[in-house]
C-alpha cells in the first residue's frame, strides 16, 4: 500500500473516532454532570525513501490517536425539588460505596432511599458520609441537607456527607454509569457547597457538538475524495499500459 493511501487511512481512522466520541457526547446531554470529552490527536512523521523524480528523503505526515480529553467544566445547576437530588458547586465529587464493595466517585447527585433508608444511586451505589452510609428511618421526618454536607432530620444530626477531590481529575477513569475510579488519594473539600434539590446539567452545548460533527463529515468526505482520486489515477494507468501493446 503506498504513502497516500496510508495516510488517508490514518485519517479516516481520526474522522471515525472524533464521530463516535461526539455521538457519545450528544446521547448524554441530559445525564447529569456528564463531561463532554474531544479526541486529542497528534502528528506522527515518518521519513521515506524519495521516488522517481525527488530527492532527499520524504516527509510523511500521519494521525496518530492519542486519547481523549475530558473538559472540567461545571455544568448548570437545574432546580428538581427532589430532596435526594444533590448538586455540587464548585470542587468535588461524591463518595459512593458500589454493590460489590469497591470505591468509586461521580458528581451525579441524582439519588434515591432504597429499602433500608440508605441514599443510593439508580444502580445501587451507597452514597457514603464521613463515618460511612447513613440510616434515614421514618423518625427522621423531612431530611435537610446543608450546604456544608450535614444531614437533618427530625431527630438531629444523622451524618455529613464526604465530598472529596483529586490533585489532577483529567486522570479520573471512567467506570460507567456516571462513576470514576482513581489510584489518587482523595482530599476533603475544605468548603463543600452542596444545593439540595438541584442536578448539575451535562456540560455538553448541541449546537457545537453538531458543528464539529459537520467538520469532522467534511474532512472526512475530503480524505475519501483524495483516495478516489488516487485509485482513478493508478486505474486510469493500468488502462493506458495495457493498450500500449494492442
């Protein structure tokens, strides 16, 4: 395979993965506190031997996919009324305890009581305080959750919720279901600001989400020109060298 066509390949393999990471993008528009992501590329260079005609060696220019990137930015904080609905703003994630015992950290606060009174997340997860999960038994009548954290309720003081931060969140990893997981030791916020009855909107904007998707088509239609082209040169060729004969 010559140099063109393996350059436009690279190419086409860039366009595909910027297209799915978009489509990504746009399907979590309304989960909340998702994080848009972009791909980062770089370029590779290769030297190759010159052809017929040039001299010295040739520089080769390839897309070489070098992950993704995470924008940080907080979203808008949306006001639902439900009192298990969490929204942080500013720095920090919460705590959650996964059914099969690890730990992991979302800023998702959309969260519910299961049948023990235990703040959960929709796929089960324990939303844990400083001294772990906190009970809510009907006694507690309305829960109040400040600003700082501190859970209210009828009875007093149930818990303080453990909201926590990383000294570089780029690393989190992705885990699923609005959930990261990192080797970092985590740090407490020193000035949790926590609204109740709030979500935090994705970070995700449609309309330039469909902008890059529109750029990303172009390109790729480009390159896809340019590899026609090339293949009706070397056919158009092959036509030429095999009548030269007749």
């Amino acid at each position: 395979m010559d140099n063109t066509l393996l350059v436009a390949l690279s190419q086409q393999l860039a366009s595909y993965r910027s297209m799915d990471v978009i489509a990504n993008n746009m399907a979590n528009i309304n989960t909340p506190a998702y994080k848009r992501e972009s791909m980062r590329f770089e370029e590779y260079v290769q030297q190759s031997r010159p052809a017929e005609g040039e001299s010295g060696m040739q520089r080769i220019s390839f897309v070489q996919d070098k992950g993704t990137l995470r924008d940080l930015t907080q979203g808008a904080l949306t006001h639902t009324g439900a009192p298990f609905d969490l929204a942080i703003s500013g720095k920090g994630y919460f705590t959650i305890q996964t059914p099969n015992g690890s730990t992991r950290y979302t800023r998702n606060g959309h969260f519910t009581l299961d049948g023990s009174g235990q703040i959960v997340t929709e796929d089960g997860g324990v939303l844990q305080a400083d001294g772990g999960p906190v009970t809510i038994t009907n006694d507690d009548g309305d829960i109040h959750i400040a600003q700082d954290g501190t859970i209210t309720g009828a009875r007093g003081q149930i818990g303080k919720l453990k909201l926590v931060t990383f000294n570089d969140e780029a690393a989190l990893k992705k885990e699923g279901a609005s959930l990261y997981s990192t080797s970092q030791q985590p740090t407490a916020v020193e000035t949790p600001v926590i609204a109740q009855g709030s979500l935090e909107e994705s970070n995700v904007q449609p309309v330039l989400e469909m902008s890059h998707m529109l750029e990303v088509m172009r390109a790729y239609q480009t390159t896809a020109s340019l590899t026609q082209s090339q293949d009706d040169l070397k056919r158009n060729a092959i036509d030429k060298l095999g009548s030269v004969g007749n």
